[in-house]
C-alpha cells in the first residue's frame, strides 16, 4: 500500500527554500537525524520550530499545498474503494432469513 503522508525529505527541502544557507547544514543534520531513527517526529517538529522558525515553516507548507491536496485526494479515492470492496463483500456473502443457499425451505407439502 502506499504511503499517504507528507515526505520529510521533501518538507525540509521546501523548508530551505525559506530560511537562510547558514541554516541548511542545521536542517541536513536534523533530517539525517531522523531517517536513522535517532529524532522521532515529535522532536523533529520541535527542533524544526526551533532552527526554521514559524514563518519559513507556514511559507514552506503553503508551497506544498499542492502536494497536501494530492494526498488528501488519494486518501479519499482510497476510503471509497474499501467502501465499496467492504459493500460488495457484503453482498456476496449468504443472505440472512432464509435467502441464503439451504435458507429457504417448502412448507406445506
């Protein structure tokens, strides 16, 4: 299945664009930092506040609106298919009172 979230790669890479040089070597570290599994998402969050600060972080996600909006699509493209995979599983079990193969039975003979 595929992965429907915001990459953090692609973030922190968005995220330069918005902040001076003399900050990239800082957010390569974070980034490194995390994709070995030494900063969790939590901690990535805040140290992101902390070097980029709140401006270049709305500046950034607004840039990746686009991109937000294309993951929110498949997301729901993907909620209707099991919708709809889950409503013809459902029709294709045995019904309930007597539809059912065996289900209907002759009274009276």
């Amino acid at each position: 299945m595929e992965n429907l979230s915001l990459s953090v790669p692609d973030l922190l890479t968005t995220v330069k664009k918005f902040v001076t040089a003399d900050k990239h070597p800082q957010l390569d570290q974070m980034l490194q930092r995390y994709l070995q599994k030494e900063l969790g998402k939590q901690q990535l969050q805040q140290e992101l506040r902390n070097v980029a600060g709140r401006d270049a972080l709305r500046q950034a996600l607004l840039a990746m609106v686009p991109q937000i909006d294309e993951l929110q699509r498949k997301r729901e493209l993907m909620k209707r298919q099991q919708a709809a995979h889950l409503q013809t599983q459902a029709q294709q079990q045995p019904g309930v009172g007597g539809q059912g193969p065996g289900g209907a039975h002759a009274v009276g003979q």
